[in-house]
C-alpha cells in the first residue's frame, strides 16, 4: 500500500476551539445524522459566507468561536444553507435559534436533489450543469441489487447490457459512447482500468450510502475515461453513539443465497463502519453459477473542528461461470452453405476477479472558507479468464476446442489534492492537483502458439480548476484541466455549462431553466492496446487519446410544484478512436492505432414526480442516433464506415416509483431497451438482438424497530430475452429474508 503508508506519518495539531461554538446538528426525515453535509453561514444581504462547516458522523457542524449572540440581526440577519448530498437543499433563518439547532432534511425531485459528482462539491441538482440522477441509501436497500448494473439500469439515459446472469460481463452504454467511455468511481478511487473497462457486474453495492450517475463528458474534473458518463458511489458512514449490529440473509430460486453484515457507530471523535457480504447463486442454466464476497471498512477520525481523516478500504472476490454465446433467442441449431451446426454451453469456462480499494482522506480548513482535501488511495485488479477446453464448438469457420488463459493484472495507485473556496453564496472555486502511477501486465499464455503479453507503466499527473457562478438567473460553470500521460503526451480539457432561469413563480409553470454546456472528453489507450505483443500484434508506445466533443442543449419546466419537465438534446462527435489495423497482409501482423471516427447524437427526456414526501415517480425517453464516420480500410459490417455502433439501441426508456414509508416501502423499476445492432461473430448471420422490456419490483415491513421482512422479485413479467446476442438473461427470479439490528440508539 504504497500510497497509503506515508500518510500515517503525517502530524497535525491546532489549539482547541473555544468553548462558545454554535453547532448545527443535521438529520434525516426519520431524524437519523447526516454525515458530510455543508453547512455555510451566509449573510442575507450581500450573499457573503461568512463561514463553511462540515457535518461530521453525528451530523453535527460545527462554527467555532462564534455564538448566537455573536451574530449580526435587524435588518440585514444571518441564515444557514445546508447542502447534503441526497436531499434537499435547506436554508433556515438562525435568528430565533440557540446555539444548538437542528435542521431536518427533506427529499425532493431529481432537480432539486444536491448533487455532488457534476462539481465535486455540493450542489443543486438544477444548477449543477449536468445532468445527475441519484440513488439513496433507503433506495438501494429496497432495490436490493446484487451489483451495480441492477440499480444504475433503472436511471435516466442508462443501456446496461449483461453477457447472460448473475457474474457475466455487464456494460455501460451512455448517449452512444462504447463501453469503456465511463469513469466509476468508488469511494473516491476510479476503480476502472487504465483505458475505462469495467464490469458493473462485479460491482456489490453492499453498504452503499448513495450512487450518483452523470451523463455527459467530464474529464474536466475527471481526467481519463469519463467521455460520456461517471458513476460514483460512497460507503456509509456509522453515526449511532451506541454501537449498532445489522445483519440478515435472504435466499431465492436458482439456488440463490445471500448473507451480510455490519457493526457501525460513533463514539467522540471516531466513527466506523465494518461490514461484509456473501452471494452465491447456481444460475438457471450449465455452468451459470456465481460467487461474489465483500468485505469493507469505513473508518474516520475528527482530530478536531478543522482536521479529520478517512480510511476507507472494500474488497470483493467473485467466481463465476461463462458459458458462452449459444442460445440465440430459444435458437441454437443453424444452417450454414448447407451445413448444421448445434451450439451448446461452454462448460469448462470460468471467470475470477479480485478487487482491493484502499483510500486515506485528510480533510483540513483553513480560515473560514477555505476546504482541503488531501487524498492517498490505492486500487488493485486482478482478473483471470480460463477454459479447460472439455465443450468443443463448431462453427462456420471451424471446430473451437483450445484451451485458454487470459490474466489481467493491474494497479493504480497516487494521490489526490482538491481545494475548495467559497467566496460568496454565488461564488465558488475548486482547484486540484492528481498523481497516478499505473502498472500492470496483460498476458494470455494458453494457448502457447498464440501466446500474448506485455508489461506497462504510466506515471501521470494533471492539474484542474473551476469556477461556479450564480449570477441573478445566470448561472456559469467553467473549468479546465491540464494532463500531461506517459503514453499521449500533454492536453488540454475545457468544458463550460451555461444555465439561464427564464421564469420564475406561478402555481402552474413554477420555473423554467435554459441550459447549455460545451465539454470535451479524453480516454487514453488500454493496456492491451499500448504494450501487448505476440506473433500477429506489434506494441504501439505512440498511440493518442480517443477524444469526445460534447455539446448538450435542453431545458428543465417546473409544472405545479411537483413535476419538473426536462428535456435535452446531446450531440457526441468522437475522434481518434482505436481500432486494430493489419499492417502485413503475409503474416497478419497488426497493431491498434488511432483511425476511427464516429457520432452520436438524440434527446433525452425525463419527467420528475415527487408526489408526496414518501412517494417519488420518475421516467424518462431516450432517442440515440449513431453512425462510424470513418473506419479501417477493409472493414466490413458491422464495423464498416457508414454502419451503426453496436448495441447502442435507438429507443430506450426508464421508469421508477419508490415509496419510502415509516413502517413499510416499496418499489417498482422498468427499463425498455429497443431492438438494436449486434452480432455473433460466429458467422451464423445474425446482426441484430430483439427489444425487451424488463420489470422489477422490491419491497420491505417492519415488524418492529429491530425486525424486517423484505423481499425482490426481478423480471416479474418472465420474459425471455437477451441483452447480448446468444447469452439468455435470467428468467422471472426472487429473493426473500429478514434483516435485525441490535442497538443502535
């Protein structure tokens, strides 16, 4: 733990605050602590902060030195603005209050929801200048996703495409961008690899306290990967002054079973939050079966006011079968030239993962509205792909029967500065500094006549900075970065997001809001594609970032102070992208270069509800458009120039209803995905995967306030479909068990 160990040898004192502090204590609609909510104390007349705090694991933020009596009132008073990332923001006149106030929290539609990937602090979900949908903790648990591709596929603007059940390789497709054009980030570490893969598959959410998903280019704050989109999701933090124990177990159909727990609380200065989590499922076909463990720490330490520090660390372990392509829509015999060829599963194909994240964060403030985030963090992957070779295959162009091995070993580890100032109510700035050294190999030594490998190393830093204003009914976000990478040289990121409150008040339209954003994103190369090598593929230490230009245009209309209306247009022009060209015809000799080019562009539309306090309902259409405008000379569909990008369906929807009650709540999730190209690669001719629609539903009881039954049932509809071409999805499937907690108070 490189990166980690010099942290524990740094030394901070200040003096002791003064006994007359006003503290604001912050709490959730069922009066629980928030943790990490800003809290600024701000005049009501000219805009300026007059200080910034912090919540800390009890949810209380403190103002040092200052009292109630301190404070300036009559004509020109002070008032509190909390912004907590999941619920509302809340300003509160502080003129009546004493010295201990207690502000409770209230959730809101998705726009008026603060956010905080879009700035990487705490916003306003309208005036963040992206768009940002959210899930809370009270939602994840009633979701109960076994990984993350089960909740984000319920989200705005998301295409989630598993190959086959539980454990198969599960993609992110946003706004027409590949795979690899999303940055998730998992307590403050990008836990993708170098060049953006990531399965979402292997992503458990066990004791998540919040997933924030945005759409659209943000390398600007982001760096490397996040072309189209960023997923972030945060550990949960203990805030019970008497220890709390929660455990339970659920079990299903297909030989699913699933136990998990965790002991959290605070006591002073110190927080934590131990937990751990087993999931095992057989799968309804061969070879199908899934394993996945979790284990994980969230640990913090306030040293006083101004200083705390952060350990968090997670780690899963899965095993999972992979049977392959051989099921094409209840098809697994073809005819091909007159010849028939019947598929069946790979029954010697197995996949292993290993992940370990570790930070360490030292949060300090200096003055009164200066914010310093020092961050070590370190993350280690570990993946091997292998077949026995037992399932021979035929195929039109020949008998598949080698065994294979395929190993990933990769490690990211640095260190993180962000700095933030908030000079007004309207003003803010948030600077950064990253250092990341990435290293690792790729090899593929079975079958030893093709064998493949290659070791790099990427040592790279980059430099960022964004300005917020908010200034009357415009707003303006600007920023840029700087990236110097071992493989691509020096670049440049800017973006900018431009908001405008056109109107404002009425019972029926209460607000509309303009918005306009210009982004550019970047992605550097694979490890596979910069330093493997074998007989048929030579290393390329020259090759470019793949490029995104990201305009976006829409408007948000608030309709009778329930509904918000929201609707966008997106347009995605990506360059440089990486293909694999043959550069000796004799040998098949190749390597990958920068060549492609490709579009994508379409609407967005989302309708918000937050019909009652407990009762939310949103849905949302999305309209995708893509064509390659430029391809290797040679290629052929479905890669050739002209033709669509693969799996990008046209047609795309969302839905989800949540009700979050005292004693019971409930959900219901629906996602559309059109028909959309694809192929087998196989020969067998098939260029296109049906649409489905799936159907979710989730719920859970208390029994008492220690006791609750719950249960999930997923594709209710039990509909046969697939999201790749010839890997069957699960059919209907449930879960149910019970969960206790044991102190707590």
């Amino acid at each position: 733990m490189r990166a980690l160990g010099a942290w524990f040898l740094l030394f901070v004192a200040l003096a002791a605050a003064s006994a007359a502090d006003l503290k604001v204590k912050v709490i959730d609609p069922h009066s629980a602590a928030v943790a990490g909510a800003q809290v600024l104390l701000t005049s009501k007349c000219t805009g300026t902060s007059v200080e910034v705090a912090t919540s800390s694991a009890v949810g209380v933020a403190t103002f040092a030195g200052l009292s109630i009596g301190d404070l300036p009132s009559g004509n020109c008073p002070l008032h509190l603005q909390v912004l907590a990332p999941g619920f509302a923001s809340q300003i509160e006149d502080i003129a009546t209050h004493s010295d201990v106030i207690t502000i409770q929290l209230r959730l809101a539609p998705a726009s008026e929801t603060v956010v905080v990937t879009a700035t990487r602090t705490p916003v306003e979900s309208s005036s963040a200048g992206a768009d940002v949908a959210t899930l809370n903790r009270e939602q994840l648990q009633i979701m109960n996703p076994v990984a993350a591709d089960d909740a984000i596929r319920f989200l705005p603007g998301a295409v989630v495409n598993t190959s086959g059940q539980r454990g198969g390789l599960s993609s992110l497709f946003v706004r027409g961008g590949n795979s690899n054009y999303n940055k998730v980030i998992v307590d403050g570490v990008s836990v993708t690899e170098p060049g953006g893969t990531f399965d979402l598959g292997s992503l458990p959410l066990g004791e998540a306290d919040r997933l924030e998903f945005l759409r659209g280019a943000q390398s600007t704050l982001y760096g490397s990967d996040a072309m189209t989109s960023v997923v972030q999701a945060w550990t949960s933090t203990g805030n019970t002054p008497v220890p709390e124990l929660r455990f339970g177990a659920d079990a299903g159909n297909y030989g699913t079973e699933n136990g998990y727990a965790s002991f959290s609380g605070s006591h002073g200065r110190f927080d934590y939050n131990i937990f751990g989590q087993q999931f095992n499922t057989s799968g309804s076909g061969p070879n199908d079966d899934y394993s996945n463990s979790l284990e994980g720490a969230n640990i913090g330490f306030s040293v006083n006011d101004r200083i705390s520090l952060r350990l968090r660390a997670r780690h899963n372990n899965s095993v999972t079968g992979t049977p392959g392509a051989w099921n094409f829509n209840g098809n697994n015999v073809f005819d091909v030239f007159g010849v028939t060829y019947a598929l069946s599963p790979d029954l010697g194909a197995r996949a292993r993962q290993n992940n370990l994240l570790a930070s360490l964060d030292l949060a300090v403030k200096t003055g009164s509205n200066w914010t310093h985030h020092f961050t070590g963090f370190e993350y280690d992957l570990k993946t091997t792909n292998l077949d026995s070779g037992i399932s021979p295959e035929n195929t039109p162009f020949g008998t598949i029967n080698t065994p294979f091995e395929a190993l990933v070993n990769i490690n990211r580890a640095g260190f993180d500065y962000q700095g933030d100032y908030v000079e007004r109510t309207w003003a803010e700035t948030t600077i950064g500094y990253e250092f990341e050294d990435e290293n690792g190999s790729v090899n593929d030594p079975i079958p030893a006549d093709f064998a493949s490998g290659g070791r790099g190393l990427r040592l790279n830093e980059a430099a960022y900075a964004q300005q917020a204003l908010t200034l009357g009914r415009l707003s303006v976000i600007a920023g840029g970065r700087f990236v110097h990478n071992t493989t691509f040289g020096n670049t440049g990121v800017p973006r900018v997001a431009v908001g405008f409150q056109a109107r404002r008040g009425g019972h029926l339209f209460s607000g509309t809001r303009l918005n306009f954003s210009y982004a550019t994103g970047i992605k550097e190369p694979r490890f596979e594609e910069t330093f493997v090598s074998s007989q048929f593929q030579l290393p390329n230490l020259n090759l470019k970032a793949e490029r995104n230009r990201a305009l976006e245009a829409g408007f948000q209309q608030n309709l009778l102070s329930r509904f918000v209306f929201v609707a966008n247009y997106f347009n995605n022009l990506f360059h440089d992208q990486i293909e694999f060209v043959t550069v000796n015809p004799d040998t098949f000799q190749g390597e990958y270069v920068n060549l492609q080019k490709s579009l994508a562009h379409g609407a967005e539309v989302e309708l918000q509800s937050r019909l009652t306090q407990r009762l939310s309902w949103n849905t949302s259409y999305t309209y995708t458009s893509t064509q390659i405008l430029l391809a290797p000379a040679g290629s052929f569909l479905p890669n050739a120039q002209g033709d669509p990008l693969l799996r990008r369906p046209r047609h795309s929807a969302t839905m989800l209803l949540t009700y979050l009650g005292s004693r019971w709540g409930g959900n219901l999730g629906g996602s559309f995905v059109g028909p959309r190209p694809d192929s087998d690669f196989d020969g067998f001719g098939i260029t296109h995967t049906p649409g489905y629609f799936l159907l979710d539903t989730g719920g859970w009881y208390k029994i008492n306030s220690r006791v609750m039954v719950y249960g999930n049932a997923e594709n209710i509809l039990n509909r046969s479909y697939e999201e790749v071409t010839g890997y069957p999805a699960l059919r209907a499937n449930f879960r149910a068990g019970f969960r206790f907690r044991i102190g707590g108070e």
